[in-house]
C-alpha cells in the first residue's frame, strides 16, 4: 500500500503592502505622539526654570534679612555680582568659601576682561539654579583673551536695575530698580509695591564670536547676540544721571543736558551693524558669567518686551534689554514678594516698564 501524502501547509506571512501599511500607522502615530512628549519636556523645563528662579527670589529674602539690604550692584566691571553674593543662601557656601569679596574679581579694559587667578577656578563652575534647561547654549562659555583662555559657568537670570526709562538707565547713580552700581535698596524702598516690582528675569545667552551684519539685519531668532549700539555716545559719567548723546541717530532722543531719554529703539537700532557673542573677551554678551557685574552680563532693565524682535543694545557699560527665553509666548520673572509670572510677549510696554520700576508711582493693573 501506498504512503498516504502529507497535505503541504501554506505558510502566509506578510505583504509588502501590509507591512508599508504598518509602517505608515507607525510612523503617524509617532507625528502624533512626537509634539506631544516634547510639550511635556519643555513643560518640565519651565517648571524648573520658575523654581529656579523662586530660589534665587529668596535667596535676595534672606540676604536682605541677614544684612537689612539687598545685595550690591557692585562697581562698574570689576566687582563680583549679584548673582555670586547669593551662593550661600542657594546651597552654594563651599563655592562662596573659594571668593573674597574684598578683593577685585576681574581686571582688564573694555577689550579685555579677565578673571583674578585667584578665582579663575571658580568662575568656571556651572551652577545649576543660574541655568535655565530650556536654553541650548552650553553651560560653559570659553573666552579667550590676549591668547588665555578662560571658563566662565553661565547665567540664566539677571537682576533687574529699572525701567530704563528716561535716565533710568545709567546705574552708576540711583535708578528705579532693585540694584545699581553701589546700591543699598532695602524692601521698604519698593514703594509701587513688591507684587508689582519686578527683580529678576531670564535671558537668552549669549554665544559664539562677534559678527557684522548689513544694516537692519538680525541674527537667528531668539537672538544669542547683542547689537552695539555704543557709536554717538560718550562712555564718561557727568555730573547729572545719563548717557550724553555726541551725535549720530542718538541725538534725535535727549533731554535739556544732552542725556539720551526714552528713545525709539525701533528707529535706532537697524542704523548699528556689530553683534557681541558669547566669545567676546570682553565679556559683552548677555549671561556669560555668574560671577561677573557688568550690567551686559549680569543685570537688565525691562525696556522693552519680553522677547522683542528688537534686539538688546548694549550702549557701552549699560544698554536697552529684555526678558528673554525659550519659553513660548513669554519669559518668566521674579517679583519683589518672591512670586514668579510668566509674562506674555504681548504685555503691553509702558505697563511693562512700569513692572520694572520699584518707585515710578505707576497703576499697574492686570499681567
């Protein structure tokens, strides 16, 4: 008899077109899933940027509790900052121990600022509660100057020394902020009120070499670039507050001394050309050093709105700034009580400015 044949089974696997098809749901359904994740990281990262920021808002408490003062602005570009006289009450006091605040932290010209080698080593540390993660630029910036390099850990938020408006923004004499060169502000001095004055805000910093751009022509955006506005103003302090016009696109906006008064940045800035990077040996970008006083790095004024399309312009030691972030549709800032608001890109300026001044009498309503 004959062996019965076995049937032959057929094996089915996929088709082409099924398996193009799987890949296809797959490959939606990651564009559906992707924006989401990445909402929830930046969520994440605001979250933390804001009790950052709140540690540093009471970090300023205690430091004026324990000195019946907020912290000094400092001298003009030698002096430590802000910034480096909080460490102790951000956890930071070992740090704080490698300082000495009796001594000169940096030294050098305009063209030219470097570190006192005896706080080199420190200077370069990167602190986590001064960095916002939502920012990309590298935690270090690396400066060279007359051929040495130095490292300096960065800087995500700077004290606010006023409005800017008027002569509000020369702080080598008292203006309507929170600090200036030499300040003693103390809380009973914020008589607009601390849930209506704004100490601190983030920034966006600084990176890369200097550039030149045509007229009119900006970097990327958010910019991580200051615009030189310096050209038709003299550097000198007079004997009134002020910034003295010399001539150039600056003299269109000045008070009876000559000082320039609330200018139309949206007219002068596209007449300057030189970008400050983060590379600058002089330290002119914005948030290069937690340890450096220079009000282009370390401080700010609330001039204009939070992430202008106008850029930050630096006018020597001093200049026209914003708050500035990753953050969609705002950044975020510290008050004088120890509240942190988001504020939108569309607050409206004057109400803005007035956030910003801790004595200008202004009505501040709703933010």
């Amino acid at each position: 008899m004959m062996p019965q044949a076995i049937p032959h089974r057929r094996m089915r696997g996929f088709t082409l077109i099924e398996l193009l098809v799987v890949i296809a749901i797959i490959a939606i359904l990651i564009a559906l899933l992707l924006p989401a994740v990445q909402q929830a990281r930046e969520a994440a990262r605001r979250t933390q940027c804001k009790n950052n920021l709140k540690q540093l808002a009471l970090a300023m408490h205690n430091y004026e509790s324990t000195y019946s003062t907020f912290p000094p602005g400092g001298s003009q570009d030698t002096d430590f900052s802000v910034q480096a006289r909080l460490l102790p009450y951000v956890e930071q006091a070992s740090l704080q121990n490698l300082l000495d605040f009796d001594q000169t932290a940096f030294t050098g010209g305009f063209s030219g600022k470097v570190p006192n080698p005896l706080f080199a080593t420190a200077f370069a540390e990167a602190i986590p509660v001064f960095l916002c993660t939502s920012d990309p630029a590298p935690s270090q910036t690396e400066v060279t100057v007359a051929g040495n390099s130095y490292t300096y850990g960065g800087l995500s938020y700077l004290l606010s020394y006023g409005s800017g408006k008027g002569t509000n923004n020369d702080l080598r004499w008292r203006t309507d902020g929170a600090v200036y060169i030499h300040s003693s502000v103390r809380f009973r001095d914020f008589t607009d009120g601390t849930s209506n004055s704004v100490i601190m805000s983030e920034t966006v910093r600084s990176v890369g070499d200097d550039l030149t751009l045509p007229a009119g022509t900006t970097p990327r955006f958010p910019y991580e670039f200051t615009l030189n506005g310096s050209s038709g103003l003299s550097p000198g302090m007079n004997t009134v507050p002020g910034v003295l016009s010399t001539g150039g696109v600056w003299g269109a906006w000045t008070n009876s001394a000559g000082m320039v008064f609330n200018p139309n940045l949206n007219v002068a800035w596209p007449t300057f050309t030189g970008w400050r990077g983060g590379s600058s040996p002089a330290i002119r970008g914005r948030g290069i050093s937690w340890a450096f006083s220079g009000a282009i790095n370390s401080l700010t004024n609330g001039y204009t709105t939070p992430n202008s399309r106008i850029p930050d312009v630096v006018t020597h030691w001093t200049g026209y700034f914003a708050p500035r972030s990753y953050h969609v549709g705002g950044a975020q800032v510290a008050l004088g009580d120890g509240a942190v608001r988001f504020l939108s890109d569309s607050i409206d300026g004057d109400l803005h400015r007035g956030l910003h001044s801790i004595s200008g009498g202004e009505v501040i309503g709703e933010f």
